[in-house]
C-alpha cells in the first residue's frame, strides 16, 4: 500500500491537490471535512453534532472523527492505498491513525505538507465563500478561528511525522498544474521505496 497525508491550514489547496492525486495514483480518498458535512445534509445526530463546532471553525472532538476514519479504513479494504485530507488534525488523532494502520501492517508513507501564506488562504477562502454556500467560509471571523485551530493544534501533526522523518513540505502557492507537478514528484521518488520499515 502506499498511504500519504495531504497537509496543510484551511484553504492550502488540499481538497483540490487531492482529486487530482487519486485520479492519477488510484488511491481512496478520505477527507474527514467531506466525510462530516456529507453527516451534516443526512441530518445524521453525527452531523448534527458536528456542525456546532463546525460553524465556528472549530475542531470536531477526536473520537468523532476517529470512529469515521475506523470504518472508512474498514470498508476499504483491498485499495492500493489512502490518501488523508484534513485528518490527522491533532496529535491525538495521529497517534490512532498510526495505530490503525500498524493493524492492518502497514503505515503513512509520507506526509506532504502545503506551504501557503495566511494572507494567500484568507483571500482563497473568502473568495470561495462568496459563492460555495460552506457556512465556514461564509465570514472571516470563522475563516480566522479555523486557522487559529490549525495553528494550535493541527501544527503538532507535522511535528509527529518529522520526528519519523516523513514530512515533505511543498510550496502550495503557484498554479493548481504547478503544485501538482511538485507533489507527484515526490509521490513518485517515494514510491520506489520501502517506507514503513
Ligand atoms: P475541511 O473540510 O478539512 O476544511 P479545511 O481544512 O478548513 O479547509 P478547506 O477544505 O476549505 O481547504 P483545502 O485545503 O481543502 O483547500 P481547497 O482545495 O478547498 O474541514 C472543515 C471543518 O470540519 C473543520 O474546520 C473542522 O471543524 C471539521 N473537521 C474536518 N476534519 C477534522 C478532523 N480531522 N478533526 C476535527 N475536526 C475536523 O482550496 C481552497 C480554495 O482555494 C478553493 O476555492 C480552491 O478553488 C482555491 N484554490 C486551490 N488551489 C489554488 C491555487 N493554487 N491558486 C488559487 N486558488 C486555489
Ligand atoms: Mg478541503
């Protein structure tokens, strides 16, 4: 399997890198915002409960979003890998996915961290409110408190993985082409190796 994190603050270009990355490495994409707000229009008490925090940019508690992970991992299971989106977003939910994997004898292969300026995100993110109909972009308050979240706990996940040397930051400003060219080089140099030893 090879199994890679798409990383990034809200607005990095995440959701955007990543369909064009399954689409080329047949790997099953998870994004744990996708996940929560497909919850959310099933009028699901999951998504109910999930929306409080999510309007005001707020993270979902961890097990939460870890039980979402445990049954997309279960219900996948012959796939040539997983590429995460949004998810690990704390320290905590690292340390499970790492263990989960571990079960299944396999792990995260890399973590490709996008490297955008908070003024770059805050202009992509209100641009998309105007039009997107997310109730997380629609103000830049919330758009604010969702970076503050990333900054203080969402950042410790790259220091998780660059303890295990699996972190690759990408600069994730340029065109979508651009960025895309950056990250399948390093998809493809990785993929040559054993990375789970
Ligand atoms: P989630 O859905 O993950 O949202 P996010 O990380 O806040 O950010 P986005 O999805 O908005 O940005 P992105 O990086 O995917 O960028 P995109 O490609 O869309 O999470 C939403 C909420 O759910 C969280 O706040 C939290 O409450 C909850 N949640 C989710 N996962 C959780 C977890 N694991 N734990 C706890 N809570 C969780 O691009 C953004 C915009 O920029 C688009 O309009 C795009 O067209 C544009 N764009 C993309 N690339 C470029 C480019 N190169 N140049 C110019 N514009 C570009
Ligand atoms: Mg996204």
């Amino acid at each position: 399997m090879f199994n890679l994190i798409l990383f990034g603050p809200p607005g990095s270009g995440k959701g955007t890198q990543s369909e064009k990355l399954v689409a080329k490495y047949h790997l099953k994409h998870i994004s744990t915002g996708d996940l929560l707000r497909s919850e959310i229009s099933g009028k699901t008490s999951l998504g109910l409960e999930a929306k409080k925090y999510m309007d005001k940019g707020f993270l979902v508690p961890d097990e939460v979003v870890i039980g979402m992970i445990n049954d997309a991992l279960d219900s996948n299971p012959d796939v040539a890998g997983f590429l995460f989106d949004g998810f690990p977003r704390t320290a905590i939910q690292a340390e499970e996915l790492d263990d989960l994997l571990a079960q299944k004898d396999t792990c995260i292969d890399v973590m490709l961290a996008l490297d955008v300026s908070e003024e770059e995100l805050i202009k992509r993110l209100v641009k998309r409110g105007q039009t997107s109909g997310r109730s997380d972009d629609s103000n830049e308050m919330v758009i604010k408190s969702r970076i503050g979240e990333y900054h203080k706990k969402t950042a410790a996940v790259a220091d998780h993985y660059k303890k295990k040397k699996k972190v690759e930051m990408v600069k994730g400003e340029g065109t979508i082409e651009e960025i895309f060219a950056r990250l399948t080089h390093e998809i493809d140099r990785l993929m040559k190796t054993d990375n789970c030893i």
